[in-house]
C-alpha cells in the first residue's frame, strides 16, 4: 500500500531578550585630614667674645704709668735723689772748707746747680718700642642644638557613597514556532485511480 506524500514545514521559536545594564555610582570624599608641625626645640649657647688689649708698655713709653708704678718711682726717685743730695751737700761742704786756699769753690758749685739748658725735641715715636700694645682676641663660641619633633597628623577618613541601580531582563516570543503538515491526497487519491484502472 502506497501512504499519500506527505510534506511539512517547521519554523522554529524565536525569544526577544531587552536587557538594561545595572548602574553603580561611587563617589569618595577625601578623608578629613589635619596636619600640625610642632617648632622644633632650638637650644643656642654663646660665650661672649673677649678682647683685652694691654696698652702698658706704650703708656710707659708716653710717660704715662700707673699710680701704683709712679708711686714706686717716685719712691725710687725720691731715695736716689736724697742720696744724691747728700753726696753733692757733703762734697760742696768739703769744697768750702778749702776755700781758704784760693779755689773758686762757690762759682765752682754755682755753675753745677745751674740748670740744664733747654733741649729742643726733634722726632720721635710714640711708642718707641715694637709691638708695644698687646692685643689678645678670643672669639666667641655659638653652640646649637636642635630636637626636631615629629608631625601630628589626624586623619578621618571617609565612607564611600554607593549608588545601585539593578539591571532588568525582558524576554519575549519575538517569534512563535510554527509546525505544518501538508498531505497531498490529490495526488494520492489520482495515482491510486490510476493504479486501480
């Protein structure tokens, strides 16, 4: 027995899908942040600079002493001096008991008592003698020390701020499927009536 031709078409199912992306927004802030730099610790010593200068020796060379030198001097002097006078008034009084003899023993001891002559000064040099001031310089001595002290730093930080928003799927029959069966039972019912005749 011969079956009728049969033919069929299949079109299948198509699904749609519409999606929307999710969103996430985050913002940051900057952490609260407070900075403070305490001075450091400076501790400076100086010791004074000293200058002494020892102009003595060219004071002495001037004339010019102490009153505790000229006081000795003057003593010194003094001394000599009354010695030398006693010398010269025993000598004088020896040259006046000789007078008797014809000797010119007071012109003699006029003429000794005289006083000098005036001496003109020419050039000299105050003071006469080399490095006559004494000059001593000790500099001055600067210590320092510095303890540097270490930063406070506060920092707060921050939560981020999250913003979400969820995505979404749609899925839809873009295309339904589709099954069709085609009997051909005109051409079968004519080759049957063929087949018979």
């Amino acid at each position: 027995m011969q079956l009728p031709p049969i033919s069929y078409t299949i079109q299948r199912g198509q699904i749609g899908i519409d999606t929307q992306d999710a969103q996430l927004d985050i913002t940051q802030q900057d952490a609260d942040l407070q900075i403070s730099q305490p001075e450091a610790d400076l501790n400076i010593e100086t010791t004074p600079s000293k200058l002494t200068i020892d102009q003595t020796e060219a004071l002495r060379d001037m004339g010019i002493i102490s009153a505790e030198e000229s006081a000795r001097q003057n003593a010194q002097e003094g001394r000599q001096t009354a010695q030398e006078g006693i010398a010269r008034r025993a000598s004088e009084g020896d040259e006046m008991m000789k007078i008797e003899n014809g000797t010119d023993a007071i012109q003699n001891i006029v003429e000794r008592n005289i006083p000098n002559p005036r001496q003109d000064f020419n050039i000299g040099w105050i003071p006469s003698s080399h490095f006559a001031v004494d000059i001593n310089y000790q500099p001055a001595e600067v210590n320092i020390e510095a303890t540097p002290n270490e930063p406070i730093i506060n920092a707060t930080p921050n939560k981020p701020q999250l913003n979400y928003q969820r995505g979404d799927v749609n899925t839809s029959l873009a295309q339904e499927p589709h099954f069709d069966i085609n009997v051909d039972m005109e051409s079968w019912r004519q080759s049957q009536y063929d087949y018979k005749i």
